[in-house]
C-alpha cells in the first residue's frame, strides 16, 4: 500500500481503486456536462468569488504557494469556462470522472496510474532545481511550491500533474488524491471522497482498495 505525508497542515482525501478500466467512453463526460449546465442556470450571472466553495480551493491554493489570481484551480478554472459557455473537452473516462468531481466539489484534485508511483508519496515544498513535464505540455517550476514527490522525484501537484504519472489506456490501478484546507468539514469531505470513488468504480469498472483522509501529523 502507498502511503502519503503531508509536511503542510492541510487535508487529502487518498482513494485507490484496482482493476479499472481506461477508456474512451463519454458516461462521466457527460455528467461533467450535465454538473456545468447546473452551474450556470443558477450562477450565470454571478461574480464567480461569490459562488460557494470557490474561495475554499483559493484559500488552499495560497497555502500551498500557489497565487490563485495567476494559476486557477482546476475547479475554478473549469466553472469559468462554463460561465463563460466555452466548451470543455473529454481526455478518458478516469480522468473526466475526476473532472466532474473537481467541478461538483469545486476541490482540486488529481488522478494518478498507480504503476507509475514509486514507492511512498510526500507532499513537500519544491526545491530551486525541481520540476518536471506537465500535461499541459509545458515544464512545470516547483521551487516553492507544494509539490507530491514518489522515490522517482516530483509527478504532481494540485496545479497540474506530470507526464511520467498520467493515466492512459494501459492504466489497471488508480490512486487520486483530493485537497482541502484544515477547516473544511471532515465529514463532507470524507463523503466526497466516497462519491469520488463510487463514481470511478460505476463508470470505469474495478474495486475500492482504499478511501481515507490524511492529515498533517501536527494538525
């Protein structure tokens, strides 16, 4: 089993699931549309800093090093697409449950090929020389910033993950990770990340191997 430390007082949700499947099929795109649509019926014409929970994911963003005015969550990033009615794009279907998840919750999360993990995970503060090759195609600077690093060095973080971690179709395992800050409500945030897992195991196929909540030993 991985295990995942946190050297920052925040809380993760760990989930793990085995035996999914990675596919092309459009069921949780879908939904991520259908959670869009929702969004913007009721919030289309509101000022985004107002709209429940996006404050949460900011707040975690600048604990974590990250100004959230110049690297959007996730979450963020995609409700403002929608309100604005540009499209959204599927990847797999992993990884747009995990997009649906990210804008339900509007919590920033990431989704992980179990396989390419090595070894335990930290979450840790970059050093000056550390980065690694985003899936947003762009080299991706840590220094100072949170990042989650395995035995093999950096491959996450909940601004963008890497390359060498990302889940394709040859992907049998899974682990996500979901942040929140220390005053989010455990038991919601516990329920999301039961929801979070439901969801992969209903669309993508396998079993739960684990869903827990990590904190930072001191908190």
């Amino acid at each position: 089993m991985i295990d995942l430390k946190l050297e920052l007082p925040i809380q993760t949700a760990f989930i793990h699931v085995r035996d999914v499947q990675v596919t092309k099929d459009r069921q949780a795109f879908s939904a991520l549309q259908d959670c869009g649509r929702l969004y913007l019926e009721k919030y289309r014409n509101a000022n985004i800093s107002e709209i429940p929970g996006v404050q949460v994911a900011r707040q975690l963003f600048r604990m974590l090093g990250i100004e959230p005015t110049k690297h959007r969550p996730s979450s963020e990033a995609m409700l403002r697409r929608i309100l604005k009615e540009l499209p959204l794009s599927p990847v797999n279907n992993l990884v747009d449950v995990s997009n649906w998840c990210a804008l339900d919750f509007l919590l920033p999360n990431g989704v992980y090929d179990f396989h390419k993990i090595v070894g335990d995970i930290t979450l840790r503060k970059g050093g000056p020389d550390e980065s690694y090759w985003g899936i947003s195609n762009r080299e991706i600077h840590l220094e100072d910033r949170f990042t989650l690093v395995d035995a093999a060095g950096p491959f996450g973080s909940p601004m963008t993950d890497s390359q060498r971690s990302a889940v394709d179709p040859g992907t049998l395992e899974a682990i996500a990770i979901m942040y929140a800050t220390p005053q989010y409500d455990r038991q919601l945030f516990l329920s999301q990340a039961e929801t979070y897992a439901t969801r992969i195991v209903r669309i993508c196929g396998g079993t739960i191997a684990a869903v827990r909540i990590i904190d930072h030993p001191d908190r």
